[in-house]
C-alpha cells in the first residue's frame, strides 16, 4: 500500500513536472515567435533602407555622370586648362 501511494506521488510529480515543462516550452515558443516576427519586422526595414541607399546612390552617379561630361565638352572647347598643375 505505501508503495503504491509512493508510486503514485512520483508518478504525479513527473506529470506535473512534465505539464510544467511543456507550459515553459510553450511560452518560449512565444517568445521565440515574437523575436522571429522583430527579427523578420528589422530585416524588412534593412532592405527598405538599402533600397533608398541604392537610389540614393544611383543618382549621385548620374549626377557624377553628367559631370564629367559637361566638364569634359568644356574641355574639348578650350573652356579649361588640361587640368594639369
């Protein structure tokens, strides 16, 4: 008989233990999620930045562009020295 109750408060400890376990479990999911879903909100907001960096970019280059042949046409017509010191 009081193997049986001892037998029976272990095996309701393991269920409580295992209840306890799986609510913990359960509850780092969530967490997990909710770093994943920032994680995924932060990787979106990288791309949305770099592709304003990107265009950013592309019209400093054509700015450069244009530049460097205004500059040299002016050069072709003897508007400026050879760039020589």
């Amino acid at each position: 008989m009081e193997e049986m109750l001892a037998l029976m408060a272990v095996g309701s400890t393991c269920v409580g233990g295992l209840m306890l376990v799986r609510a913990l479990a359960l509850r780092l999911q969530g967490k997990g999620r909710q770093a994943d879903d920032r994680l995924l909100e932060e990787v979106d907001e990288l791309r949305e930045r770099v592709a304003s960096l990107q265009g950013q970019l592309d019209e400093v280059l054509e700015r450069q562009d244009f530049t460097e042949r205004l500059l040299a046409q002016a050069r072709e017509r003897g508007l400026l020295g050879s760039g020589g010191a």
